[in-house]
C-alpha cells in the first residue's frame, strides 16, 4: 500500500467519527430533524462509500 493511501486512509479514520458526531450534534439541537443516530449513520456510510465509488474508477 502507498504512502498517500495510508495517509487518506488515516485521515478518513479520524474524519469520519468528528462528522458523524457533528451531524448528530446539529440534529439533536434542532427538534425539527430526524433522529441523531440515523443521521450520523447516514454521514458514516457517505463517508464511506465515497471512497469505494473512488476506487472502482
């Protein structure tokens, strides 16, 4: 594996749970919304995916 794919590997470890926390922190401050662990589930699996749609091109 290269270097640059461990470095974006890293940073996608330590992005993912920060968005995943500030989506479900913005969800639980505005009643309005959905639920806040569907929404941070939801930004995981975005998160995730993205990657993968990258790599099968």
């Amino acid at each position: 594996m290269s270097s640059l794919a461990v470095a974006v590997l890293r940073l996608l470890v330590l992005v993912t749970p920060l968005l995943a926390g500030g989506i479900g922190y913005v969800v639980h401050r505005h009643a309005t919304l959905k639920v806040p662990i569907t929404a941070a589930g939801l930004a995981v699996a975005l998160v995730v995916a993205c990657p993968g749609l990258i790599g099968a091109l």
